[in-house]
C-alpha cells in the first residue's frame, strides 16, 4: 500500500490530524450532538400541536434539522480535543455543555412567544434576561418537560460514559460518515427555506452572531436625529403630472383589500403590454383608479403586511420589528375600522406565523384571522405538507363567506385577502405542467390569481355586495427574474421591479377607468382606505390618502435589510439607492430613465449627498419611533 517509511509517517499523522485523540472528548461530543437533537425535537414537537400537524416539522423528521448543529458540535468538539492540558479541555467541555443547556432552554422559550431564535433586537429591545427565562421554567410545562430531558440526558452520559467511549472511540468512522451526510441533509433543507422549515435547520448560535454582526455594521456610526422630522415635501424631483380626486362613484359602506404575493408592476400589461397573464387589469381598467407609480416600502411580506395594515413605515433594523416586539403598538386599520362597527376579516392563503405575524399585537383588530392554520382542515386535502398553503381559491369561497355572512346581517365589513400562489415556485392547479420556479409557470400562477379574483368579483356583483364595496387590488412587494445580474426573487433589491407594484382601485358605481402617476406606498393605503368609508384617519399613520390633493405630494422612504442593507427615497421623479453593505449611491431620473440603467450619482454629487443624509437620519428616526410605541 505505501512505497516508503515516509508515506506511512505521513499516513499517520493524517490519521492522527484528523481524529479525536482523547476519550473524554467522545464523551461530551456525544452529550452535546444529543442536547441539538433534543432541541430541534422539541420545537417540532411544539409546532407539531401549534398548527402544523404531522408534517415535515413533525419527529421523527425534526431530527435532521439538526444537521447543521452536528457539523458544528463535531467542529467544535474537534477543536477542543487538541487543547493539549487535560484540565484545561475539561473546563473548556463543561462550558460548552453547561451553555448549549442554557442556551438552547432559553431559545426553546424565545421559540414558542417569538417563533424566531434570539437575535440582536430581542437582546436590544426585549433583554428578557435570567429571571425572566426562570420564571417561564416555573410555569412553562413545555419549558419544563425540555430542562428535565436535558438533565437526564446529562446523568445518563454520566453513568453510561464508558460504553460510549467503547462503541465509537474505536469506531471514529461513523463520525466521518456523519459529517458528509448531514451536510447533505443541512443543503437540501435549506432549499425548502419557507416559514418554519427554513428556520428550523438554522442554528441559533449562528442565527445570533449573525444578527450580532449585521446590526453592529449597520449602527456603527452614529446618527444624529435630533429634530429631525420626515420631509414633507419634495427635495429635487417634481411631483406627478396628475392626482386623482372627485371620482364619481357610490358611497362606500364595505372595503376589501387583496393582497398578491410577489407581484411586479413589470410582469402586468400597465408597464408591459405585452403581459398579459395578471388578466384582471386589462377586464376592468376602464372603471377602475390604476396607479403606476405605487411601491413596496420593503421587498418582503412581513414588513409590507406590517406598513399595510398600520399605516406607517415598520421597523428599520436587520431583523422584522415583531420578531423581538410583537406587542409594538399601532392604530392598525383593521382596529380603526372594527371601532366604527365594521366586521373585520383576514384570509390568508400561507401561514402568517413568520416573523410573529399572526400573534402580534397589530393583527387583533381582525374579529376573524384565518391563514393556513385556519383553513387546513376544511381545504388542504391535495396540497403538499411542505408549502404550507391551500389553494387561493379556496381562501376566496371563505373570504366570500365571511363577508356574505356580514351583509346578511346589515353589518358593514373591512375585509384582507392574500393569495400566495405567485411566491416561488410559483404553485397553482394550472402550473403543474411547468418547470418549478419558470417565468412561465409564474406566469401561470398569476392567471389562476387573476381568475380567482375575477370569480370573487362576479360572485359580488351577482349578491349586490359591489354596489357599495370598494376593493383595492395589489401586491406585498415585486419579483424580479434577472433582468439584473444576480437580482432574482426579492427582498435584496430596491430594484423597481423588486418594488414596484400594481394598485388598482374598484370603486362601486365607477364608471371610467383613470390612471395616476402620483408616487405612493403601502403606508398610504390605511388613510386611503379610511378616506374612502368615511372613516376618521388616525393621527399615528404616516401615509396620505391618495385619493386626496390637498396635501403635496412627499419624498418616499423604501429600505432592505437582506443580504445587502439599503436604503431608498423616491422624491418624485428622483430614486436614490444607497447600498450600506457595499457603501455605494445610485441616482436615477425614472421620468427619463425608468429602467434604472443611468446611474447620474458621480454627476450629482449634492443631490446625492443631501438623499444619503436624509436616508440615514430617516432610517434612524423610524426604528425610535416605531420602538417607543408601547
């Protein structure tokens, strides 16, 4: 096998590298590879009687979400086997177990209240601390039944030390077995990456440092805010050509709001007349208010549900506000309406348990919430277990229903729909036929979308219900499919076709279609919506009506926090993007160049100047506010 003495010498110390030297370290890589499986265990099992059922959460199958933390307890482990001091391997050991127990029991309890591992905001804003995680020990069953595995977990290595050391001291094999195949498992785990799935094989000590990292970059330099306010009017772009008010139309006793997931203005006929597929537009353009000019504020559902429903940009920081403060306080418009005696209602297609939606404090304005959790058992008899979803026609016939049951009884109604069909990879009955994840089957979706919408409509119209009901129709943020390099999907771009999106308004009795150039945002949407029921328009939201003029037009505020950190303003027909993550500014003139393709940036210096201070300070003033509303 070997030519010479040297390719056994070195033979052996490869061997020697690359395995554990010392038999106490077995020991504790063993206790602490089961102290992760445990954990991943027991969230499964709390997801398992919180909603989910008997799905890929569920043990047994939560065991291979600890894929990712085996590869790190075996790095780790492997590191502090080659300490060379025995008593300083055996502080260092009793360490790690003492802090994966305490670490892991106190995400386990951050997990059921907050559905997220603890981050740098829950510290920041929450800090719940030892006494607080001690008292949930006390009360918690759930916290208590995982402390006490934990413990005899810990006694039966204690006692059965020897045997583990027998079985795989001599047997260091199944140890290199172990590594490629939970690498494997960890990778196409992490393709799911939807909801719970994609946050279940994460690890929480990576999720912190992580976050850790991400906000310690981002707050590294100091913000002075004092007396600053959000602009009120314009800096350097001129407003829109054309607003829109005095609409004809029937009074507006009912308002229902259909959400689309990932919709671009782009992939419909108001900007490509050569998109046709999102039909719904062309079918009723001519008796409806079309904005082209509407945006997102940020990329992403959790935080456009969140601008959406409480009028007012949401938190700025790396992670999602109700990640680490579900009980922030805001005047939703689902609570404005409800406190004028209207019957509030949410369907939702997907769950709404990511980033603490459907539990935090804002969404109990809604008399009935109903995501996937709520539909399951009465629709989801042909879906896949892994998406998590029932068909958005069905959250339709329940929409119909609830509102249908309100007009019975003379009740007005404030009704959300969100229909998810369009998210990647873009399932629908009439896609099955397409590659998973094609433009073409998104397309697809955005049709079966579309007709399902229509239906609704007619089925409204046939039952009287539109004489009076006002729908808006648009979506939470974009979807980009390369038209730039590297930017697919959303949530990393302040690209247009990452925010900007459709806005259509039906409004009962209308009989003339109009468009509207004016820029606006999810956080105009609550005034809107208020403006059209006659409903008083809460002092807190930071949007504008805009079906209304006497207020000039003002600067937008769009922002991510992926992979890349920006910051955005759209002051008229000017888009300033300032990419923190790679400290550069782009300037376009969209009136002359709505494809984003002319960066005027180097040419205009001043403007660019003036939009990067107004964005840092803007960016910083909404994170204290929206904060200090408790």
């Amino acid at each position: 096998m070997f030519e010479n003495r040297g390719d056994i010498v070195m033979y052996s110390c490869v061997k020697k590298t690359f395995r554990f030297e010392n038999r106490e370290s077995i020991v504790f890589l063993f206790e602490l590879i089961a102290l992760n499986v445990i954990f991943k265990v027991a969230i499964g099992l709390f997801l398992t009687f919180n909603g989910y059922g008997f799905s890929v959460v569920a043990p047994p199958f939560s065991i291979f979400f600890a894929s990712l933390d085996i590869l790190l307890v075996i790095g780790t482990v492997f590191l502090v086997d080659k300490v060379p001091k025995r008593v300083a391997r055996l502080l260092a050991f009793h360490f790690l177990v003492v802090g994966t127990i305490v670490f892991l029991y106190a995400n386990f309890v951050v997990y059921q209240y907050f559905r997220s591992f603890i981050n740098f905001g829950l510290i920041s804003f929450n800090g719940a601390g030892m006494e607080e995680l001690g008292s949930y020990l006390k009360t918690d069953i759930q916290s208590q039944l995982l402390f006490v595995s934990f413990v005899l977990l810990s006694l039966g290595v204690a006692l059965l030390r020897k045997k583990i050391v027998e079985l795989l001291f001599k047997r260091q094999v199944i140890l290199a077995i172990a590594i490629p195949v939970s690498l494997g498992i960890f990778l196409y785990l992490a393709t799911l990456g939807r909801a719970e799935t994609g946050k279940l094989v994460r690890n929480p000590t990576i999720d912190l440092i992580r976050s850790v990292v991400n906000e310690m970059a981002y707050f590294k330099e100091e913000v002075n805010i004092d007396n600053f306010s959000p602009p009120e009017k314009l800096f350097f772009g001129h407003p829109s050509s054309n607003m829109v008010s005095d609409i004809e139309h029937n009074k507006v006793d009912n308002v229902l709001i259909v959400m689309i997931e990932s919709l671009s203005l782009e992939m419909t006929s108001v900007l490509n007349p050569e998109e046709r597929s999102f039909k719904i537009i062309d079918k009723f353009k001519d008796k409806a208010v079309i904005f082209d000019s509407y945006r997102t504020v940020f990329p992403a559902t959790s935080r456009s549900f969140i601008a959406t429903n409480c009028g007012s940009l949401p938190g700025t920081a790396h992670e999602t506000i109700s990640n680490y403060m579900s009980d922030f306080k805001c005047s939703s418009v689902a609570d404005v309406f409800r406190k004028k005696g209207f019957r509030t209602g949410f369907f939702g297609s997907s769950m709404f348990t990511y980033d603490n939606m459907s539990s935090s404090d804002f969404v109990k304005g809604y008399e009935v919430f109903k995501d996937y959790f709520g539909l399951k058992e009465k629709y989801d008899k042909d879906g896949k277990l892994y998406t998590c979803q029932v068909k958005d026609e069905h959250t339709a016939e329940e929409t119909y229903s609830f509102m249908e049951r309100a007009q019975s009884r003379n009740e007005k109604f404030f009704t959300f729909m969100f229909m998810y069909s369009t998210h990647y990879p873009y399932e629908s009955p009439y896609g099955r036929n397409e590659k998973s994840g094609s433009k073409e089957r998104y397309r697809k979706a955005q049709t079966y979308v579309s007709d399902t919408i229509e239906t609704l409509i007619n089925k409204m119209e046939k039952s009287g219900m539109l004489e009076n009901t006002a729908i808006l129709i648009t979506a939470d943020h974009g979807e980009a499919f390369g038209k730039r390099p590297g930017v697919n999907g959303h949530g990393s771009s302040l690209n247009e076709e990452a925010i900007k999106i459709p806005l259509m308004i039906l409004l009962p009795g209308q009989k003339k279609g109009v468009v509207s150039h004016r820029n606006g945002t999810h956080i105009d949407l609550a005034p809107t919506m208020a403006t059209l029921a006659g409903v008083e328009k809460e002092k807190t939201w930071q949007g504008l009506s805009l079906l209304e003029n006497e207020v000039s037009e003002k600067p937008v505020f769009v922002f991510t926090r992926s992979s890349k950190k920006q910051n955005g303003i759209v002051d008229g027909n000017y888009k300033y993007i300032r990419n923190i993550t790679e400290e550069t500014d782009k300037l376009f003139d969209l009136e002359k160049d709505p494809g984003e393709l002319n960066n005027l940036a180097d040419q205009n210096r001043d403007k660019v100047e003036r939009y990067k201070d107004l964005s840092k300070k803007w960016a910083a003033f909404q994170q204290k506010w929206i904060t200090s509303k408790k």
